[in-house]
C-alpha cells in the first residue's frame, strides 16, 4: 500500500484479509490520508479480527458491558491502573479527551469497575478544578505539558496518553518532570503506555485467534 492507493483498493484489501482464515487479527493504521474515509475503512473489519477495538460493532459491546474485542490503549490504561493495586471502585476519575480511540473507551471501562468518571475536553471550563479532585488522571488530549504540577492531587495515579513533538523529541500531555513527586504514580511518555498498547495488541490478537476456532 501506497499513499496513491485509492479508498477502494484499501477496502478490497480488507475485504480479502477478513476472508483470510490464516489472518486473526486486523487493524488499520491511523490516520488515513484525508481522500479515504476512516469510518468506511473501519468498518468494513470483521468486529472478530478488530484488534483495534475499533468498529462500532466491538464500541457497543463495550457499552453493553459485554465485550468483545475492547480497545487497545484504552486496555493498556486500565491494566497500568490496575497494576498500582489499587481500588477503582468509588474512585474519581478524571479522562481529559474524547476521542473513541482513547477517551470515551477509557471512560466506559472505568464505569464498568465503578469509577465515577469525569470527561473532560477542548471545550471544558477551569480544566483544573475537576484534575485536581482526581484520584485517577488520565490525559489524552494531544498537548504538550498540558497538566502541570498545580493540576494534580497529591498522591493521585497520573497515566499519560499524549504523544507530542517538540522540538525533535517526544512529550507527553503531562509535565512529567515537576508531577513525578507529587503523583502517587506515573507513567512516561515514552516508555508508558505506548509499550502496554502493544502488548495489549497482541493479547486481542490471541483472542481473535481463540474466537475463529469457535466459529
């Protein structure tokens, strides 16, 4: 594939890999170029080899609370948060970002351990008064060294999602360096949540495998 190739080629292609019973798992690189369209390519994966967790059949499961195939970022947060022993249940939590990718799954899945869950975005007045009530602080919104050291509770679990440029090097969303001693933990960016994804991945990818022996 090429930046060339055209949205009917791209989803021929899918179309083909779904068929493929050698193939598991299936999952597109985002973001797409501007000509093809992200929702028509996703959706046209079979929800069995989502690996992603993408397709608005696997995001429904997720919301009925009976998932399939959840997705994969949003997995690995959960599973950095879980990994602290901490409780979720009764915890406030604070998700900066709504994006179906990131945001709106991770907000899902910490309702379903019976957080009480806060989204926050663009468009949310006196971001701080909800970051510093949070015992949990996930940020992924995309801007650099958007929560500072003033943001955050003392003690609180701070996960970073952001990737961001600047100046040739990579940053997170969160201020790593002036937090580390305040948050009771958190994660890098790089290092962080970027790996676990990837383990998340290959986790669905053995589970796309298992649910093709059932059918």
């Amino acid at each position: 594939m090429t930046a060339e190739t055209s949205e009917e080629v791209l989803l021929q292609k899918v179309r083909e890999f779904n068929q493929d019973p050698r193939i598991h798992g299936l999952l597109v690189q985002l973001p797409l170029p501007k000509y093809i369209s992200e929702h028509k390519v996703i959706e046209q994966i079979n929800p069995k080899k989502d690996v992603d967790g993408f397709t608005p059949v696997n995001l429904g499961y997720l919301v009925s609370e009976n998932t399939i195939l959840a997705p994969a970022t949003a997995r690995a947060v959960l599973y950095l948060i879980e990994s602290t022993g901490i409780k979720i249940e009764g915890k406030n939590a604070v998700v900066i970002g709504r994006s179906k990718i990131v945001g709106k799954p991770t907000a899902m899945m910490l309702l379903e351990r019976n957080a009480t869950v806060t989204i926050c975005h663009s468009k949310t007045k006196n971001l701080a008064e909800h970051t510093k009530k949070a015992d949990i602080l996930i940020a992924a919104v995309g801007k650099p060294k958007l929560i500072t050291k003033n943001m955050v509770k003392e003690g609180a679990v701070v996960i970073d999602v952001g990737i961001n440029r600047v100046n040739g090097k990579i940053s997170g969303d969160i201020d790593f360096e002036n937090i580390r001693e305040t948050a009771g933990y958190i994660t890098p960016v790089p290092g962080g949540v970027g790996p676990m994804t990837i383990a998340m991945l290959m986790e669905n990818t053995l589970k796309a495998m298992e649910l093709a022996k059932k059918i």
